[in-house]
C-alpha cells in the first residue's frame, strides 16, 4: 500500500453536460423527441383507441338516459342503467321480431337494386362521355382499394364487425355502470397542480357529448319515422329498410342524408319515373324539414358546431381512419371544440362545480 494522498481527476466526465444552455437545449429535444414518438404510437394504436373512444360514445349514451331516468325514478344508479338497458334490448327485439322477416327480404331486395340501378347510371353516363369505360372504372377502383391502408383493412370482414361491436358495447358498459373510477384514474395520471381544470374540462366534455347524442337520436328517430311512413304512402318499395336506413344515417350529418337520399331516389326510380320523382320530393322535404326545424331547434339545446367544420372533420377522419372514424368524427370534433373553449376562458378563483356523476 502507498502512503501516496487520495488523487481525485477534476473536470466533467464524458457523459456529463455542465453548461446550462446544453442541458436546456437538451431537454427540448427530448421534449420533441417524445412527442414525434407519443404520436408514432397513437398511429400505431389507432384501431383499438378508435373502438375505446367508441365505447366512451356508447357510455355516455347510457349515461344520458340513466341521468333522464333519474328525474323521475329515485333508484340507485345501476338498477337505472339496468332499466335504460332492458328497454334498449325490448325495443330491439320487438322490432325485429314484428318486421324481422319483412326487413331480411327488403335488404336483398334493396341490395339488387341498387346494383342494378347503379349499372344503368354509369351505362348511360358512360355513353354520354361523361364517365370512363368500364375497364378504366375497374382499373380505378383497384388503384383506390390499393390505397386504403391498414388503418381501415379491420373493418373489412363481417367477423371484425361483429367483434369491434361487441367490444364498444362492453366498454361502453362498464363505464356506465361506475364512471366514477375511470374519472378518479384519469384525475390521477394529472398532475395535482392541474387536477381541478382537469376535472372541470371532462365534466363540460362529457355535457356536449351527453347533448350531442341526445340531438343525433333525436333527429334520426324523427327523420326515420318520417322517410319511412313518406315512402309508404307515395308507393315506394321497400319503405321500411329505407326509413331504417335513413334513421342509422342520420347520426352522420352532411354525408349520411346523401347516401340515404341516394339509395331512396334509386329505389324510387326503380318502380317507376312517377315513384321516382316521389322519392326526390320526399327526399327534398325531409332535408328542408331537418335543415330549418330539426337541426335548429336541437342545436339551441345541444351542441353548436359549424356545418363546414363538421363536414372538413367527417372527411379528414373518414381518410385517415375509415367508416368508424366517420361515424365517430362530430363526438370528436365537440370535444376538442369543448377542451379548446375551456382552454381560452380566463379561469378565476370562483369556478364551477366539479362533476356530477349521479
């Protein structure tokens, strides 16, 4: 052993960074750095965030009628939701067991119908030269398939259907039944500081989303209802799958009143030119009645948002996610609307109450 005194080496190791600007510069990037990643595997994700979000949809669908219930049935919480349930699942059986069979047959039907009136527009279409040959149309169709990514591809098969819905109904479930544990887990993984804006952003969030749905069922039953006794009595086939059909449409504005209008003037014309004009009459009536009387008087107590706004939502997010990204674009788009408003308010000292999960 050297009686030699203990030598310490001076001066920063490689791996250390003393200067303040570096470390600053530092964290910025892995600020960055994080982001580019958080965003790389939210794509990567995409599919079971959109079947979450989804389920989130569909509890706050039950919530909103477990809350109405409760201004006139003072139970607890879940005999309501079992309540709401029960009359969802009657409603639904009762249905299809009076028209079930009625509803199969015009479904095949309206399916040949539309294939065949389908081939007679782009016949006549084609020989006005208004539209490509129809080995261009397929060359076409192959080129936009083939673009369609990965991001939709799940939604192709009957079985994928069948088990995404399953999925949203049982999340949607869960949450219903104790909202209370999911909000106090998302509360949690905010920091302390920020935890009362937290709560007060999700309370006005899940309200617009509450009000957005109650104002698209709305719509859909009285534009169902409408299409479907309309069609009825000018005579159009296939009444019934239509006002269904209309009804589910509903519940995507702009584009679902096109593709429900487009499928009731084919049927229309399919039994005839003077059925046909019935069926743009009746088509053109519904829109005027829902554009100037429905829309308006659910909107003053629902949810504001832009028609052009809705509509540029529904296209980004039908391109970047498929049919459940447009299907689930207005819920989206409300609650970011609602977050960024919230966002801009100055927040002072006497705030609102926080939520209300009865």
């Amino acid at each position: 052993m050297s009686d030699q005194p203990l030598t310490v080496v001076g001066g920063a190791s490689p791996h250390e960074v003393r200067d303040p600007a570096t470390r600053r510069e530092i964290k910025r990037a892995a600020v960055w750095l994080g982001m580019a990643c958080g965003i790389a595997l939210v794509v990567l994700l995409v599919q079971p965030l959109l079947i979450i979000f989804a389920g989130l949809v569909f509890a706050a669908m039950l919530d909103g009628g477990v809350r109405l219930l409760g201004r006139v049935l003072p139970i607890g919480r879940g005999w309501r939701l079992l309540i709401v349930c029960l009359l969802t699942i009657i409603f639904l059986v009762t249905t299809f067991y009076v028209a079930g069979v009625q509803i199969t047959e015009q479904v095949m039907q309206l399916r040949s119908t539309v294939e065949v009136q389908a081939l007679r527009l782009t016949t006549w279409l084609t020989q006005q030269g208004m539209m490509p040959g129809a080995s261009d149309l397929s060359g076409l169709a192959r080129q936009a398939l083939s673009s369609v990514g990965r991001v939709t591809s799940w939604v192709g098969t009957a079985l994928g259907a069948l088990t995404t819905m399953f999925m949203i109904l049982v999340i949607g479930l869960f949450v219903a039944m104790d909202p209370k544990v999911y909000d106090r887990g998302l509360q949690w993984m905010v920091p302390q500081d920020n935890r009362r804006e937290f709560a007060i952003t999700v309370q006005r969030m899940g309200k617009t989303l509450r009000r957005l749905l109650a104002g698209r069922l709305i719509g859909m039953a009285i534009e169902g209802v409408f299409v479907g006794i309309s069609l009825a009595f000018a005579g159009v086939p296939m009444s019934l799958i239509l006002g269904i059909l209309t009804g589910l449409l509903a519940f995507i504005p702009n584009i679902g009143a096109f593709v429900s209008g487009a499928l009731t003037i084919a049927v229309g014309f399919s039994a005839g030119m003077h059925t046909g004009f019935w069926a743009i009459g009746i088509y053109v009536a519904v829109q005027l009645i829902d554009g100037y009387i429905v829309i308006p008087m659910v909107a003053k107590r629902t949810v504001d948002l832009p028609p052009a706004l809705t509509l540029g939502a529904q296209i980004l997010a039908s391109a970047l996610f498929g049919i459940l990204g447009l299907a689930l674009a207005d819920p989206m788009t409300a609650m970011i609307k609602t977050a960024m408003e919230r966002r801009s308010e100055n927040v002072d000292g006497a705030d609102e109450a926080l939520p209300d999960r009865a």
